[in-house]
C-alpha cells in the first residue's frame, strides 16, 4: 500500500504532530507514504473566492505530480480532502475544462490526465487497510476511553464529491473508535462546524462555534475529542480557553489528531505521540490505557 | 409539538405506511385520522412551492420529497421537527419573517444597465448568450424552502448572518449581464454579516433540495466583489494574503496571514494565544525565506491566468460552458 502524501500546509507548521505521527503510525501499518514535497497549497477554498481558474490549475497541478508518481494522493487535512475531491470531479467530469487547464500546465512543463484518486488517512484506514488488519496490530486497547467522534465539515460535504461517509449518519470514525478499542461517544455537534474559515475574519462567531462543538461533546460524555481535520484541531484545541472565556465555561476537552488515537493504540509513547504540543494537555484522557 | 404556553415535547404518532409515501403523506394522515390540531404548511405537493420543509432526523428536507421507508430505514427511527434557526409559532410551522426581510434587504430584482447595440436583437430585447445564462442557472431555481437557512451553521450563532438563500439570490442578480447596479449590491453584501461571515460548511449545498448551491454562489459573489474592488473587510485581507503567500513560496505562510488579515493592532491582541502556541512549539513563524522547489511552475500558473484576466470573469465555472 503506497500514496502520494500530502500533509497540506497547517500540518507542515502549526499542527507538525499530526504531520510526524501520520508518519510513524504509517510505517508501523506498513503503508508506505512518499511525500509531496514540491506540491502547492490547495487554496483551502479561499484561491476559489479570488480565482476559480487559478484554483482549479492550483489544483491540477497537485495532481499532475502525483500522476507522475503513479500514486493516489492521501492527505490528513479534511480541507485539502474538499478543495482536491472537488477539483478533482469538475477536471474528470468536464473533458473541456481539463483540456484547458492543461494548456496552462503545459506551458510551466506539467500535465493531468485525470487519473488520480484523492483519499483522506481515515478512508485509508477503514477501507484500503481494513479495520480488521488494524484491529489485529492494536497492542493497548484504548479501554475506558470516552471519546467523542467530530468529523467537521470537509471530510464529509459536499457528498457527490466526497462520497465515503453519509454526511446524514457518518459511521467511520465510529467504527475505527471502537476497532481501537474505545467508547465512542455519539454527539449532535459532529458534523457541525468548529468555524476555522472565518477564525480571523469574524473570530467572535467562530469562538461561538468552538464553544458549542466542545460543549456537545462534552454533554455527550465525551472526555477527549478526536478530529481527522489539523484546522479543526487548532480552532478546538488552540482557541479553547477563548471558547471558555467567552461562554463561561470549563471544558478541559483535549483534542486528538486521528493519528495519535491510532498510535496509542499500536503502543507508542506519549514522547512519540507529542501530546506535549496540544494547548489542552491530553494526558488525564489517556490514563486507562497507559496508566497515570 | 408546540402549545401555546407549554414547553415543546414530542409527540408520538403510530400509521400505517406504504410504500412510496411521503413524509407529508404521513402528516396528512395523522391529521385527517388522529389529531386534527397538527399544524404545518404544505401546498404543491411536488417539491416546487417550497412550503413543507421541515427537519426530518435533523435534516432539512422537503415533506413531499421524502419517502418514509428509506428514512426510517437509514435511521431506524422517524423524527420530524420543525426547521433550525427559525423561531417557532406552533408545531411544524415556524416564523419566517426575519428570512423574508433579509431576502428583501438585499434588494431581489434587477437593475437593468442600457443595453447597448452589441446586447440588444433588432427588436431591441436583450440577448443573453448560452454561458451567461448558465452561470446564474442554479440560482435561479431556490425556492425558498429555509431548507439552507436552517442548515447553516453561521446562522446557529450570528442571528443577524444575511443567511445561504439571500446570498445565493445576490449571485441571481450580480451575476446576471442586465445588471446596472453591481458595485452597491457587492458593497451591501461585503459588509458585516454578509459574504464574508459564511464559515464553508457547505451543509446549504448539501441539503438543498433544488441543487442551487448557495456555497458557489458566495464563492461566485466573492470574487466579484474583489474584482469590483470592494476591498476594505478582513474577509479579502483573508484571501488576499493567502493568494499573496501561495504566489510567493507555494505554500500558506500563516504567520503573514495572521498579520495580513487582522491588522498589525489587531495582532497584538492575539499575542497570548501566539506565546501559549510558542511555548508548545506551535507559533507559526514566517515563511520569509523558504518556499517549495518548484515555485516557478507555480507562479508561472499564476502569471498565465492573471494574463487571461478579462477572458476568465470571476464567477467561471464548469457550468458556465466550459463542459459539454
């Protein structure tokens, strides 16, 4: 199992954790990840406010030196995910765009075909590897972890271009939850919005929804979070104390990236899943499974 | 259920059902048979009035459009509430004048520019081409269910938030080429609780049961708006350090943009959150010097489209022609 890897930027800075323990879990699972490491920024939907030819090309271009790998793309960012699926399905389904597109490619020496997939690490884990094979490589089962599923936005809509979970009742972080050997913790607020687009535009609006998402949660019974998205982990994780101060509440409600879930299971150490680098420590949700 | 001076509660009614029922199939049942005090607004029948929206296992949908077999099945249960974001009168209809006058404000009609030779038939009508018509195609079918009003997630928390149906009706008329009064209209929307406060949720377009896709719509309305010049909101700082940072390294540079967005007094406001972010190794710091090996081909892409500039109008989408 092999893929063009594309971290997307927030993962290459801000969230590097998920970025590096993508990157160990990955090679305990033997999927093999070869980094983009010449592949531009998707945009994140904001190149698709000024420009949608220019963010269309942006985009193709990602694909193009995939296409020249010979690998499907696998990314962490559920953004990057939406901006490339829908990119992706206008190139396939419009043969006049594409060829368009490729006469500006071609003139900075690239082309698309149109053959690469786009996938997300979780769609990766549940279908291509198979939460069976996971299952039999979890060595410290997540027991008596509450964990509350969010899936956010991009992972899930808009469906005709993403198409894995029903964006009504999404199963699959659910499913890899409880594969894991954790309580997934079901909650109204999963597929809503945590606000990470307009975070600096109008941050008292996405401080809102911080709020909210971590409070449903937490209703829910949920003692940790886990998101398979870097930019909601910064709005929920990075922005909580804003949240509590502005809603006047307590939440203490760590974050996990996808991938530390996943680590914890597979026994890697605290040191090697860089909790230390979440804002809201994680290291009380964890003490069922590793011990205080 | 609403009562006048109760709580709402929930209320369980037990029918029979064939298959290929509606949801509103159901609601006239219950109606005529069980409880002849149900309330809720229905008209067509055929999912083109727009009346019956109502959430149905918390999602808007149309009553008439919904089958209840595969409902029930998927969810194994049959909830239906009326919308999200609306104020409630009794129980499933709601109150929607606060959509109504934000559809007003954003003032739904054309202003009509002379039409010039090139524009106009030998009879003097306006002749609108195939790929003009299509970029306002979708927009043009909402019809004002709610159904995107109450999905919205910018409307869960900013009550004043213009909302996904109004601003999909700016697009009808910023997008149409009979359009005289462009630069007022994109001014009003670019202002607080307009375009620029929708969060890309894209639940308006998920749920929509016409396919109108608001979320392309502000998109389409958004880079009109930038074209126009219409410039002065942190919304197109936002953007504009973002297309800024990728022309210049390839990749978001998200230090500047912090600083790009908010404005230098601003930032200062947000120097605790960058020192806690510091201290756990996360403070992006600028990406001043570094930028991906192949940023040539990157800003080659840029300097081929910008040169097309007037060729490919804000708004190009695959809709517009470029398929088929």
């Amino acid at each position: 199992m092999k893929y063009a890897y594309y971290p997307g930027c927030a993962s290459q800075t801000i969230t590097k954790e998920y970025d590096s323990t993508t990157k160990k879990v990955c090679k305990i699972l033997g999927i093999e990840l070869l980094e983009m490491t010449d592949a531009n920024c998707c945009g994140a939907g904001l190149i698709t406010d000024y420009n949608y030819e220019l963010s269309i090309t942006l985009n193709a271009r990602i694909f193009a030196i995939a296409e020249k790998m010979g690998l499907d793309i696998m990314t962490i960012c559920s953004t990057c995910l939406m901006i490339m699926s829908r990119a992706n399905k206008e190139l396939k389904e419009f043969p006049k765009l594409l060829k368009k597109v490729n006469k500006t490619l071609e003139k900075a020496g690239l082309h698309y075909s149109g053959n690469v997939k786009v996938t997300h690490f979780l769609w990766t884990l549940s279908q291509d590897y198979g939460l069976d094979k996971l299952k039999a490589m979890v060595k410290k089962p997540l027991k008596d972890m509450k964990i509350a599923p969010y899936y956010g936005c991009h992972i899930l809509r808009p469906s005709n271009a993403l198409g894995f979970d029903d964006p009504e009742k999404p199963v699959s972080l659910e499913r890899l939850i409880e594969t894991l050997g954790g309580d997934a913790m079901p909650n109204e607020g999963k597929t809503r919005c945590c606000g990470f687009q307009i975070v600096l535009v109008t941050q008292e609006t996405a401080v809102d929804m911080i709020g909210n998402r971590l409070k449903e949660a937490k209703d829910a019974g949920g003692k940790c979070m886990v998101s398979p998205c870097p930019l909601c982990h910064i709005n929920l994780d990075s922005y909580q104390r804003e949240a509590e101060k502005k809603t006047h509440q307590k939440f203490e409600m760590p974050v996990f990236h996808l991938s530390q879930i996943v680590g914890l299971a597979l026994g890697m150490s605290i040191d090697e899943l860089e909790l230390g680098r979440h804002l809201v420590s994680p290291e009380n949700a964890i003490t069922t499974v590793v011990g205080d | 259920m609403t009562v006048k001076g109760c709580e709402p509660f929930l209320q369980a009614y037990d029918i029979d059902v064939n298959n290929g029922d509606t949801i509103l199939d159901a609601l006239h049942k219950i109606k005529d048979v069980q409880d002849g005090t149900l309330s809720f607004r229905r008209s067509c029948r055929s999912a083109i009035c727009g009346s019956c929206a109502v959430n149905i296992n918390g999602a808007p949908k149309l009553a008439c459009k919904t089958q209840i077999l595969p409902e029930f099945e998927k969810h194994g249960r049959l909830t239906i509430e009326p919308l999200s974001n609306f104020p409630v009168i009794k129980d499933l209809v709601v109150d929607f004048d606060s959509f109504w006058e934000k559809v007003h404000k954003i003032e739904p009609y054309l202003t009509p520019k002379e039409s010039s030779a090139k524009t106009k038939d030998k009879d003097g009508f306006w002749i609108i081409k195939k790929q003009d018509a299509l970029k306002i195609d979708d927009v043009s079918n909402c019809i004002f269910c709610g159904s995107c009003y109450s999905a919205c997630n910018t409307m869960a928390v900013d009550n004043q938030f213009i909302g996904p149906a109004a601003l999909a009706k700016v697009w009808r008329f910023a997008g149409d080429v009979r359009e005289g009064n462009n630069k007022k209209r994109l001014a009003k929307v670019s202002e607080d609780h307009g375009i620029w406060s929708c969060s890309r949720c894209v639940e308006c377009t998920q749920v929509c049961p016409k396919d109108v896709k608001p979320l392309i719509a502000i998109e389409d309305t958004r880079a009109k708006a930038i074209k126009a010049g219409i410039k002065d909101n942190a919304g197109v700082r936002h953007v504009e350090s973002m297309v800024d940072s990728v022309k210049r390294t390839g990749l978001l540079d998200e230090a500047t943009m912090t600083v790009k967005t908010l404005g230098f007094m601003r930032s200062l406001g947000i120097i605790p959150l960058g020192l806690k972010m510091e201290f756990h190794g996360k403070m992006p710091l600028p990406n001043l010097f570094k930028s991906i090996k192949g940023i040539e081909e990157v800003k080659k892409i840029y300097e081929e489209v910008e040169k097309k500039g007037s060729r490919v109008k804000a708004g190009t989408h695959p809709k517009d022609g470029w398929g088929s």
